[in-house]
C-alpha cells in the first residue's frame, strides 16, 4: 500500500485542526493558493486567508503585523520566492523582531524540476541559517511533517519549515515522536554513516537496504531538526564509524552536508566526510526527480554505490 503523502496537503490539515482547537492562524499567500493547497483551508474559514498578490516581500510584512497583532501568522508560498524575494523583510521583520510568524517554503529544493533555476531552491537552508533567532526543520515524512508543524504553531517565536513539494513516503513509525534538536537514527549500523535531511530521508533508507543486501552494515540517520540541533549526540553518534555520507536536494555548501562538517571538525572526529547534492558552484539539473537526483549523484542507487566504493577503496561510478 502507498503511504505517500503531499506535505502542503498535510499543512493545510493541521492549518484546519489548529483553528478547530481554538488557535488565531491567520495564513498569508502570494497569489499562491494552488502551490499552497490551500483550497479546503478557505472552504472551512473563508475569512481567514490573506492574499497580498504576487508581492513575496508584502507578504512577509503583512505577516510580521498580524503576527504583532497576537495572530499566529503562517506564510504560504514557493521557497525560492520566499527566501530569496522576501531576504530582508524575513531577516529583519520576523527574525529581527522575534514576530511569531511561520514561514513554510513550498515546492523546495528542485521540486519543481523542468522549471529550472529560477523555481529551484537549493540555497534556502544555507540563507536562514546564516539568520538569527528563528528555528528550521525540514520534515522528511508525512508523520513527521505533522509533528512538526503542530509544534511550530504551538511554539512563540519564527520558524522556517522546509516543505518538499512532492509526495513524500513514510519512513518512521507510527510511534514516533518528534522532538526538537532530536538526531533520529532509523537503522543501526557501524560500517558507514548515511545522513540526509528533508526529502533525501527516503533516498538513504532505501540505500541502506541496497547496501545491507551486500552485507554491509550503515548507520542511518535522519535530521529534520537543522536549528535546534544535538550536535553532541550526533558527535556521538559518528565517532566510531570511518565514513560519513550526506545526501540533500540543496547545495553542498551551508545545508546538511555543512552542519555534519562543522560538528566532526568541531568536535575532533577522525572520519571521512562524502556531501552529495548539488556541487559547489552548479545549479540543479532541469529534469524531472528521479533525473536529476541520478544526475547529481544522490538517489539512492548512487549513494550505495558510493558507500561501497568508500569502503572497498575502490572508484565510484
């Protein structure tokens, strides 16, 4: 049975669920009610949703004065536009002056594949992570996704959620429970480390099933918490095994790859560190998901292989 589920539909039901609970949640889009999915949210509160028009950086003020006005302030729209559009009202009106405002990056990543660079958001983490006093998660399944952003909404202050923008598969347990900063380790092993964040959670799992099947034995890990992060229990975590792979739909540089490099130079672990995703210096491949992910090296076929090639000293192909 698929247990694949679309994260902005997932949204918009704990959107419904929080104002059914009393919650003031007040979303604001960009002429973006379709990338939002925001249609069964109107139908239920038809007086609740802003829309500024294709105007990212009024979006986000908009947000940060309802938010000053005791609303829960979400906003709704494709990352690029978000992030890059929206830079200064973000880093000044919400994170700046602690607005309680959720911004939710849609479609992240390549998630928009032919569309190219121009709709790519491959920069998105590395951007907020150079911004102060705002929280940033990047769920990689439906339950998580829940989870998450029921805590977001809860939670007093900015948060920035990094939503894929395809259907995503379950990859925890119905018991699963999420905790900010957590580390989630989905499969123990010691011959190597695979870590992804967001939608290359899937990609890992499924690597380590290729590579289990070949007798080799990796550490997963999952991390949808890039801020707050355990990077204790992560040192911890690598210090014992001699390779480390990361995958994310990002660039190389500032996203998962980045924090996994700063907590094993920090914390003085002798391993090897492999970052797959988009190379320093290139944009993604124009292509549908499972293209460019091939493309660039990190679908689960090529992260197996490289893994193995790791481990044998041999090359990669």
């Amino acid at each position: 049975m698929d247990n694949s589920e679309h994260l902005a539909n997932v949204m918009v039901e704990r959107f419904i669920a929080a104002v059914n609970r009393g919650i003031d949640l007040v979303p604001v889009v960009a002429d973006s009610t379709s990338t939002a999915k925001i249609a069964p949210f109107i139908k239920e509160f038809p007086d609740r949703l802003v829309n500024v028009g294709i105007a990212e950086q009024a979006m986000v003020g908009t947000a940060a004065g309802l938010a000053l006005g005791g609303k829960v302030a979400v906003t709704c729209n494709a990352a690029p536009f978000l992030i890059s559009r929206s830079n200064e009202q973000v880093k000044v009106d919400v994170c700046y002056n602690n607005t309680n405002v959720k911004l939710f990056g849609l479609n992240s990543g390549a998630s928009y594949g032919p569309l190219a660079s121009t709709h790519h958001s491959i920069d998105d983490i590395s951007i907020v992570r150079g911004f102060g006093n705002i929280e940033i998660y990047a769920p990689s399944s439906p339950n998580q996704c829940r989870q998450i952003i029921d805590y977001a909404i809860e939670k007093i202050g900015p948060v920035y959620i990094r939503l894929d923008g395809k259907a995503l598969p379950e990859i925890y347990p119905d018991d699963y429970q999420f905790v900010p900063g957590q580390i989630d380790v989905l499969h123990q092993g010691d011959d190597i480390a695979l870590i992804a964040m967001g939608s290359t959670g899937y990609e890992i799992v499924e690597a380590a099933h290729q590579l289990e099947n070949q007798g080799i034995h990796p550490l997963v890990i999952n991390i949808a918490s890039i801020r707050p992060c355990d990077r204790d229990r992560l040192a911890q975590l690598l210090k014992d095994v001699p390779f480390v792979i990361s995958a994310e739909e990002h660039n190389v540089n500032g996203g998962i790859g980045s924090l996994v490099a700063e907590v094993i130079s920090e914390y003085g672990i002798h391993c090897q560190l492999t970052r797959l995703g988009i190379a320093d210096g290139q944009y993604a491949w124009a292509a549908d998901r499972k293209s460019l992910r091939a493309h660039h090296g990190f679908d689960a076929e090529h992260i197996a292989l490289k893994a193995k090639a790791l481990l044998t000293g041999g090359a990669c192909v």
